[in-house]
C-alpha cells in the first residue's frame, strides 16, 4: 500500500506540508458536507463500511485524494492505490491477483483508489472493468475532469458520482488556522504572526484549493526564519510580501480538451442568451485568446441563431452563416472581425425558444406512433380502393389561403407545440397563429369524442424508470401540481436532507429521491402497514439508496432531533415538506410543541413546507348552484348558511387558524410566506355523494336543516341530483402554501 494511504506515516515532518496535513477521519476533513456531512449517503456508507465503488470529481485540492486516505484508514477492506499517470495494464493486472487471493482465501474485499483515473486510456480503464463488475475490487476514482465525458462509460454507470466543490473562504481559514495550531503535523510547535490581511490575502488567492494554500504557507513559514527549523516558541513573522510571494496567481485555466473548455463555452452561450454584449466578447475573447478552434465557435453561434433567436429574428442564422463563410476567406487576424460581428448580432437580437416545440412533438411521437388521418393520406395511389384523401380541404381554393381542418393524428386533436412569443418578428405572427388555432379548436373539437383514456403502468414494470413512472402515473395530474409546487419551493439540492411527515401516500417521498439521490430522505407514516407498503415499492432499489421509514407513537406529529437522530441518524435536515389537506385537524393546543421540534430540525436556512387545504377555504354548493345550475336565488340563501357554518365550531372548534399558525412560527424566528394557491377539478358527483352531504346526520346536512328553510333545503338537494346526471363538476377551492425558513 502506497505511505500515503498510512495511518502512521514515518517521514512525517520531512513529508511536504500539504501530505502532512491530510485528514485521517471523517471528522477531519473541511469543506465538503455535502457529500460527507451528517446524514450524507456517502458518509454512512464509509461508516457503515458499505462503500460500493465511487468516483469523486472536483478541481484539484478538494481532498479527492484525502477522502481516499480517511476510507483506508476506516475500512475494514484490503486497500491498494495506483496513480493513471504512473500504472498500465500490468500494475493492474498484480492488483487484481492480490484482490482475487485476498476475497478467495480469506473473504477480504479490497478497494482500490485510482488517482488520475481519466488519464488512462480505454484499454486500461477496460482492463478494470470486469473486475469491479464481478466485486473483486471496489474502484474509488480521483479524477478532475467530468467523468462522464473522460472515464469509460460503463465504469461510470458501475459506479456513483460525487462532485467536491471548491473549498470557501471559511473552509480555507479553518485549515490555515488548524495547520498553524498543529503540534504534530503543521506549526503548533512555533508563535506564527502574520502582518494585517497577509493571511487573508494566501486564503483569497488560493482560489478553493487548500493544496495551493498548504503550499503557500510553507513556503511563506519555512522561509522566513534564517534556519529551518527554528527552536521550539521562537516567533516567526510573515509579512504581506512574503506572502505574496509565496503564492502567485495562477495563469488563465483554459483546457480545451477538459472541463474549463465546457465551462467557457457554457458562459459564452449563457451570455448570449442572456443579451449581454459585453460578457459574450469577453468569453469569447478568452477562447480565441486560448487558441479555441473558431470553426467550433460559429457552430456553437449557428446553433444559438436557431435555439435562442429563432423566429424572433429570422435573418440571425444567415448573418451568422455568412460571418462563418467570411471567416473560412480571410482567416486571422482580420477573421477577429467576423467573430465579433456574428457573436454581437447574436447577444444584441431579440430573443425566442419556441424551436424547442420540436421536442415536445418528439416525445409524442415516442409515446405513440399515431396514424396518420384519412384526409391526409396520399390519394394519388389508394383513393379508389381505400378512400385515402378523401375530406381534404384545399387551403388554396380559399380566399386567405387557408382553412380550419384538422392536420395532427386524431388521438392528438386540439394538441399544441408551437407557442409564438412576444418578441421581434414572432409578435407579428403570434396573433395569426393563435386565431387559425382557435378556429381549428372550433371546427376539430367540436365533435370530438370528450371521453378520455386513463394511462396506466404495469405492475410488472421492471427498473427504477418504471417504478417511478408506475408510482407517479398512478397519481391525478392534481396530485403531481401539488408535489411540483412543493418541490419547487424548496428547491432542494442534491445532497439535500429531507424529512417528509405525514408520508403515507408516498407522493412527495419518491420525488425526493430523484431530486436529492446523494443527500437522505426520511419519512414519518402512521403505522407499520404503510412502512411495509412503502418499503415494498421500494424493493428494486439498493440499501443505500432507499428511504428511511419511521413509525413514530400515534399523538406524535414531529419529532424531536434526539428521536430522528435514533430512528435515521441524523438529528438535523435542510427541509421539512407536509403535503397534508387534513393537517388542519391537528389542534391548537399541539401547534407550539410541534413549532419547536421544527426549528430544532431545521439547519440554519432550511424551510418548512406546509400545503394544505383549510376547510375554510372548501368549495361551496353555493358556487356550484350559481356556476354550474344557474339558480341564483338558492345560491343566495345557501351562501350565508354555508359561511356561517366554515366558521362555527364545528368546523374550526379546537384546530388552529392561520393566524395561530404564523404566530407560532414567527414567535420561533422563522421568516413566513404564504401564498393561496387556486385548485379546481372535474369531479363526478354520485348519488351516493348527495346522500351524504344531505344527511341530516352529517355536519354539513345537520347545521343546514337547522339554518335553512325545508322547503330550501329540499329544493338544493333536487337542483344537485339534476345536475350530477349531466356529466362532472368543476370542482373548485383553495389550498395554502406555507412556507417558514429558519434564519
């Protein structure tokens, strides 16, 4: 095994700081709770010494590298590294006998960490590639190039991808400063001062790499006294110009094979799009600057005169073409002109996406293989024997050229793609396109069969693409709107950690896991059947991957951080997501017990989503009875009973209000937004509906025998069964998004 995996390294202090320094525990590394923190998945694998193999992505000095010494020192697997630059096929081939040996002698798994991973070639990383297939090894790769353009793909899709971010400044400091106290490894042993801003200013430059960093201060440190070492508790001073000459600001970061080449040229399309002139010349510049091909940069140009000009400029993809052509004559220098013309024709053009309905088309397509209509076939061949053609109008034989018929397949009638914007030349047609449409719809729909067709998946739908699909089209489009417009709120991250009370249904747990597959997603259900149930739809899924499930005691709404801590291991989450209608019912007395545990959950920024749907803001069969029955004098008297009733205690008799609710989450410190959200439906209402409304017994029906005339009551209940033989109700009503952030 390579020293630098070793728990105890004896060349220690003749090592290089920045080899000195690296962290033996999870505890020790700085800056990447993300992937690490509490509750992170990859944190509990290491701990639970369940790694399966990972690849960990970053720029250098992230602690790739130092990641890989905290899992050798904490796993109970054989270790081995090899570095890409410096191994081939054969040193691979000698890792792989010893793994072999070590899992058929002594049932021994081995991880190997394979510094520079992407600097193999595809023989190499093939050569490997069986091996971490069948298990005899469990590859841990270091790479600072994407690995999903750079590494092979097949060993990408055996294992996880973890990006490390740039360290912050606070991350940086705090390795500064325990470098500085460290008797051991760093410069504990001596009294280090630095003049104002010269400590601050290695950390800025630096840059996110704490290998730089490292370096940075030893040399600053080491070079400072006349000798090295000084004696124990002498003082050293660093000024700002030792420090400035210690680390020197690194030159333009330009690949054009790696990373920074995807990200300039993200930053040049992005400027584009966004109609900045100024930030569109300077990346473009630096490309040039770096030697960028420019027969890629007019591609790239081409395809945003179509992506993000379109038709709000028409005449952008001819000038472009014509700047690439002016190019291929002139060449550089003078070619510099060409390029900035095309590139400032594009940034300065009005904007339109609407070329992207080719897409939506696509997936039609891809979901149904629609025939073609009758009218529209070919009837030059098969009009006689088959009828082909027949019923088409000639648009030409119309004084505007044109007529409403119907063009797409018939299961797709009155389905749209193209939506015109309001920009440039596109505003002009907008307005003739829609009207054509609204005369298609009049002519098309009109006789269209109304009666639609439920989708469905089959229970026997292999793969977590199809366990998705199943559980999510099993849901009404109402309940999906619900799930985006919680999601959306909380805009969790992928390492985002979520706790979902009141999970039963699984609606919000299942899109937590796609949103947040490197973070934890836990839920709260009221019993053991629906954990079973939950569990059971999650059978195809690793472990690892799968939602943690806790059945708390039945009056418990919200636990506290100790219980979570027991039941998931992690006593602390980024978001707290109830989709609840009936969440109304918890009573009032119950509100500030289940506050405080929510702050106590909650990190510091976190949300707490609430979406819930108040009986106060219900539909009311007054609405219905003035909408939908035109009977205006029974919506009348109807009206106030209704109101009286959503506000008798009944209905509101010990459950808090939404006053009650913002009081006690403001009175915690939390920041509130409350948006009332419009929900409607089509329902179909069954006799047996009616009979329970109008059950004298019921709440509803016992306060309106009690508030209404007989004669009124009756002639409702007559005018509502009437209705409901006639088709569906537009159900409508209110929900309120809650959300409380913790500051």
């Amino acid at each position: 095994m390579d020293e630098l995996f070793s728990a105890t390294n004896k060349n220690t202090e003749k090592s290089p700081l920045a080899d000195r320094m690296r962290p033996r525990t999870l505890e020790d590394i700085v800056g990447q709770d993300h992937i690490v923190g509490p509750g992170r998945l990859l944190r509990r694998a290491i701990q639970a010494d369940r790694l399966s193999s990972i690849i960990l992505y970053g720029p250098p000095g992230t602690g790739k590298t130092s990641l890989a010494a905290v899992i050798a020192n904490t796993t109970k697997a054989a270790f081995e590294s090899l570095n890409a630059v410096l191994s081939g096929v054969k040193d691979i081939r000698e890792v792989i006998d010893r793994s072999d040996d070590r899992s058929r002698l002594y049932s021994q798994r081995t991880i190997l960490f394979v510094d520079e991973v992407h600097r193999w070639n595809k023989a190499q990383q093939d050569a490997l590639l069986p091996w971490v297939e069948n298990g005899t090894v469990i590859l841990v790769g270091a790479t600072t190039e994407n690995p999903f353009f750079e590494v092979n793909r097949a060993l990408v899709s055996r294992s996880r991808i973890f990006q490390l971010k740039p360290l912050g400044g606070e991350d940086l400091m705090e390795t500064a400063l325990r470098t500085l106290s460290d008797k051991e490894r760093g410069y504990g042993k001596w009294k280090i001062k630095f003049e104002e801003k010269a400590l601050e200013h290695l950390v800025e430059i630096a840059g996110g790499d704490a290998r730089s960093l490292l370096n940075a201060l030893e040399l600053a440190i080491e070079t400072s006294p006349l000798s090295w070492p000084p004696p124990e508790n002498a003082e050293i001073y660093i000024s700002m110009e030792a420090a400035e000459e210690s680390i020197q600001r690194r030159a333009l970061l330009y690949d054009r094979d790696g990373d920074y080449h995807f990200d300039t040229i993200s930053a040049f399309i992005k400027s584009v799009r966004g109609s900045d002139p100024d930030a569109a010349l300077y990346w473009l510049a630096k490309m040039v600057r770096a030697g960028e091909d420019p027969k890629f940069l007019f591609r790239r140009m081409i395809i945003l005169a179509s992506e993000d000009v379109g038709l709000a400029d028409p005449h952008a993809i001819s000038v472009v073409i014509s700047c690439a052509q002016a190019f291929e004559r002139i060449g550089f220098p003078e070619g510099n002109f060409p390029l900035a013309h095309a590139c400032l024709y594009l940034a300065t053009a009005p904007k339109s996406n609407s070329t992207m309905a080719y897409f939506d088309a696509l997936k039609e397509v891809e979901k149904e293989d629609a025939e073609v209509p009758n009218h529209l076939r070919d009837g030059s061949r098969d009009a006689e024997g088959f009828g082909h053609g027949e019923g088409y109008i000639y648009p030409h034989a119309y004084r505007d050229h044109w007529a409403a018929q119907q063009y797409l397949p018939l299961s797709l009638r009155g389905k749209t793609f193209y939506n015109p914007s309001i920009v440039g030349y596109e505003a002009k047609i907008r307005e003739d396109i829609l009207q054509k449409r609204e005369l298609q719809a009049a002519v098309v729909l009109g006789s269209a069969d109304t009666e639609g067709e439920l989708l469905s998946w089959s229970q026997a739908a292999k793969g977590r693409e199809g366990w998705f699909k199943r559980l999510e089209s099993g849901r009404s489009k109402l309940l999906l709107n619900d799930r985006n417009l919680i999601f959306n709120t909380a805009n969790p991250a992928r390492q985002g950690r979520v706790l979902i009370p009141f999970a039963n249904d699984g609606l919000l747990l299942w899109e937590s896991l796609r949103r947040c597959p490197e973070g934890l997603t836990a839920a709260l259900v009221s019993s053991k059947e629906a954990k079973d149930a939950l569990l059971g739809y999650a059978s195809i899924l690793d472990d690892t991957e799968k939602p943690l499930i806790a059945v708390p005691a039945s009056n418990t709404f919200l636990p506290a951080p100790s219980q979570c801590n027991e039941w998931f291991d992690c006593p602390e989450f980024d978001h707290i997501l109830i989709r609840a209608p009936k969440f109304s019912a918890v009573q009032a007395s119950e509100l500030s017990g289940f506050v405080e545990n929510a702050k106590n959950l909650l990190s510091k920024n976190g949300n707490f989503i609430l979406l819930t749907s108040p009986p106060a803001l219900g539909e009311r069969i007054s609405r219905i009875l003035r909408m939908e029955c035109n009977e205006e004098t029974l919506a009348v008297e109807l009206e106030k009973a209704e109101e009286d009733f959503f506000n008798s205690a009944a209905v509101t008799g010990g459950f808090w209000t939404e006053n009650e609710l913002v009081s006690a989450f403001e009175k915690e410190g939390f920041s509130i937004k409350i948006e009332t959200i419009e929900q409607k439906e089509e329902r179909l209402i069954t006799a047996k509906d009616l009979a329970a409304w109008f059950n004298t017994e019921s709440r509803w029906g016992s306060f309106m025998t009690k508030n209404l005339k007989k004669e009124a009551f009756s002639a409702i209940e007559n005018v509502m069964s009437l209705r409901i033989t006639k088709g569906p109700i537009l159900w409508q009503w209110k929900s309120m998004l809650f959300e409380a952030k913790s500051l």
